[in-house]
C-alpha cells in the first residue's frame, strides 16, 4: 500500500516536482533552511530514503548527486486517493462522502476531468454533436512528460500510477 509521504519528505519532493530539474541536496537544503533549521546530512539521508523508495531518480555530479522526480504530484496524489478508495468496503460511500468535502472550485475541476476522461474514451463516431471539438484544457501546473510510476513498476498503466509502497 502505498504510504503518504512523511512531513519532511513531502517538503523535500515539493521543491523538486515545483522546480521540475534535477536538483542538489545543497539547493534544497538552502531553500528549507528559509523556514527552519536543519542539517545538511538530514536533507542528504531524506534524499537517499526517497532515491531507495524510488520517488526520485539521480545522476553522480562530481562528488555530489543531482535528483530528479520520477512521478509527478498529481500522479503521487491520484495513487493516494485510488489506494485509499480502493480499499473502502463501501466505495461508492466513500465517493459520495469525498465529494461532499469538496468545494465548489473542486466539484468543477473534478467535472472538467471527467470530461477529459469521457472524451479521451470516445471515438470520433461516439462523440455527440454538441460536445467540443478539443477537450477541455485542465491546467496541472505539471508537465506532463514526466513518468508517471518509478522504474520498478514497469507494467502499470500510465493511467494508474502507483507511487512504490515500503
């Protein structure tokens, strides 16, 4: 089952999906040091902890590693909330009561990406006369060209990501 990212872990990968390179133990460490103290060597063992449990990919630099996000939020998002669905003994409760959490900014977003959903499913000949030429455009603020499971979940649909449990 895949496990929710512990607090400094969730920081550490929010600067590496929000910068979108491959970044340094030493850039990271800089950018969190502007909201709290902490060692060079934490940020260095969290970096390892997320390589071993496959978030992130590296490259040697010299004596230093540069790391890269292997999924992306939305991906890392979307297999939390289809584990946690998934293993309900009433999904369709737990949707039901998932969506009255919702706001009203979210009730639309989840619309638009059932549209995506629905029009992405459809042949040309499916496609009633009054749906829209082009699907509708559902910003992520993620590229999408990134992978979408770490490398030891080859076989997963890239529709169903999964994040690596532990």
């Amino acid at each position: 089952m895949p496990r929710p990212l512990g607090e400094l872990e969730d920081a550490v990968m929010t600067r590496v999906w929000q910068w979108n390179r491959p970044v340094t133990v030493r850039e990271v460490l800089e950018d969190l040091q502007q909201e709290r103290s902490i060692a060079y060597t934490t940020v260095m063992t969290v970096m390892d902890n997320l390589h071993q449990k496959g978030w992130v990919r590296r490259e040697a630099e010299g004596r230093a590693y540069r790391y890269t996000a292997v999924s992306t939020r939305a991906a890392y998002s979307a297999a939390l909330m289809n584990e946690a669905w998934s293993t309900s003994d009433n999904p369709a409760a737990a949707l039901v009561a998932f969506f009255g959490m919702m706001s009203a900014e979210q009730r639309e977003a989840l619309r638009d990406a059932v549209r995506v959903v629905q029009y992405d499913g459809e042949s040309a000949a499916d496609t009633p006369a009054e749906a829209p030429a082009e699907p509708p455009s559902v910003p992520s603020g993620e590229p999408s060209a990134e992978p979408s499971a770490p490398p030891e979940a080859e076989g997963r649909s890239a529709e169903h990501p999964r994040p690596p449990g532990r």
